[in-house]
C-alpha cells in the first residue's frame, strides 16, 4: 500500500497547521483596504498570504494544543502584510499567456 502524502508511519499529519496562516488571513483584508488604487489579482493575494508568511516565524500546532503565548503579534503581521502587499504591487505575478 502507497504511503498518503501527509502521513508517516500510519500517522496522520495534513491537520498540523501554522497558527499564523488563519491570523494572516483575518489581518489581511484590513491592510488591502489601506491601498484603496490597487486591486490585486487572485495570484496577487496568494503571492501576498506566502510572502508574508514566509517571513513570519512560523508556529505549527496540532489538535489539542494548548497556546501559553502567541509570539507573533497582531502587529508584527500587520506590518509584514505591508511589506508583502507593496512588495507585490510593484512587481505583480504575470500571468501566462496560454
């Protein structure tokens, strides 16, 4: 039988998360209205929710788990989401001409 892609040993693994992909998603349309002249395109705010994860700590959890402390704040994303948003704005994804 063929190993599934997330699991190891029988084990389970595709429900361990980073915690900040949910935070960057909730934080994400409030830094979008800030840039009221531009409207990114679907692969722009996918290049925008991975930039600014990338440069997050990241902070995986499994089911079950109890969060003592959130290092990364609100405001450390919020701050990354800038970055990434004007980031992408001046070099937008192409798209492939098919």
């Amino acid at each position: 039988m063929a190993q599934k892609k997330y699991e190891v040993a029988g084990v389970p693994l595709e429900n361990i998360r980073n915690r900040n992909e949910l935070r960057v998603i909730k934080l994400m349309p409030q830094v979008l209205a800030e840039h009221l002249d531009y409207h990114p395109s679907y692969l722009d705010i996918q290049d925008i929710y991975a930039l600014t994860l990338n440069n997050l700590s990241p902070r995986y959890r499994q089911q079950g788990t109890i969060i003592l402390s959130e290092p990364v704040r609100d405001a450390e994303i919020i701050r990354e989401l800038r970055n990434s948003v004007n980031r992408v704005e001046l070099a937008p994804t192409e798209r492939e001409e098919g």
